[in-house]
C-alpha cells in the first residue's frame, strides 16, 4: 500500500474516498448536464464502481482521481485528479488530468484551482514530464479549463477508441502540459 497523498487549496480537499461519497457521486453520474460529454449517464452501480475503481487506485498509488471536499462546507463536490489511462490512445503511455464536479459547484473557478494544485502535484511530487488532457470537441468548458490551466492545445485531433465509428463525440482535442512551462507555477490558493 501508497502512502496515500492529499492536496488542500484555499477552498478545496482533495482526499481518499469515503462511502458517504457514494450517493451524492450517483446523484452527479445521473444529471444529464453533468453527462453531457460522455456517451450516456451512469447507473447508480456503475457509479458505484468508478468511485471504488478511483478509490483502490489511490491505495496502490497514493495518487488518482481524488474525491473532492469543499473545505467551508465539508461537503463532496466531485472529483479532480490524475490517471493514467488504460485506453489505447495515440499518445499512450500518458498522465491524464481530469475533473468532474456537481453543477452547483460550477462556474466559480473550483475546477482550475483543484487541477493546478494537482499539476503542481504531478510534476514538483511525482516529477512527471508531461501531463496531457482530452476531451470531446464540444466540451468548451473543459477546454476554457485547460487553456486556464496554461495547457497547450496539440494541433491534431484523435478518434477517442473507446467510442465507436461515426459517434459524435468520437473526436478529441488534446492538451499538454509540461514540467517545464508549468511546474514553477504555485497553484492558486496554496
């Protein structure tokens, strides 16, 4: 077992899973806002799964898909984290950064302030070179992140494998971020 890593920002814990995480991650997997850029919502079990599969990477690794806490309230928004993706991506083997927050935390800069710290996690902690981010073409507000973030948009396009021929959310913009131009920054908050 990893020692098992917890990054705090000024607003934010990011921790291990904990079961009374569990309902409220469903309750966010279901809402088709939340949903909108994954080819469908989740059921209450695959929910379920996905927050065990996140929480027992963490034990082994220390690191992951964190569950996210906001610190005034205590209570669970989502999650922001790494992961290192089993996809058979152009540009594997990677680091990924990814977020996922219930809609009432969006739009007040919770996404970015989480993923900066966790940048500056990967790369001053783990000493990564290189973290990457994708999402479907569409998703503006992932990439408003990413471009927040100071990731750099990779000029070329990819078909996602895990979705079939012809869906339209099949085609993924990629972001970079690198040890070099990132991991100086503090992240916001600290």
């Amino acid at each position: 077992m990893a020692h098992i890593h917890e990054i705090e920002t000024g607003r934010l814990l990011l921790r291990q899973w904990r079961s009374c995480d569990f309902p409220a991650f469903a309750q966010m997997n279901a809402d088709e806002e939340v949903m909108r850029f994954f080819p469908a919502r989740l059921s209450e079990q695959e929910s379920n799964a996905m927050a065990q599969r996140c929480s027992d990477l963490i034990e082994q690794r220390g690191w992951g898909f964190w569950a996210v806490q906001e610190r005034s309230s205590h209570s669970f928004i989502g999650f922001i984290g790494l992961h290192v993706p089993t996809a058979d991506l152009p540009f594997s083997p990677c680091v990924e950064i990814g977020w996922r927050l219930a809609r009432h935390s969006w739009g007040k800069g919770l996404a970015t302030e989480g993923a900066s710290a966790v940048l500056a996690f990967a790369f001053n902690e783990l000493s990564l070179p290189e973290v990457v981010a994708f999402t479907t073409l569409s998703n503006e507000r992932s990439v408003r992140v990413m471009k927040r973030l100071g990731m750099q948009k990779d000029e070329l396009t990819f078909q996602h494998p895990s979705l079939p021929e012809g869906h339209p959310m099949r085609e993924h913009c990629l972001y970079r971020a690198s040890a070099t131009s990132v991991a100086a920054r503090r992240p916001p908050n600290a």
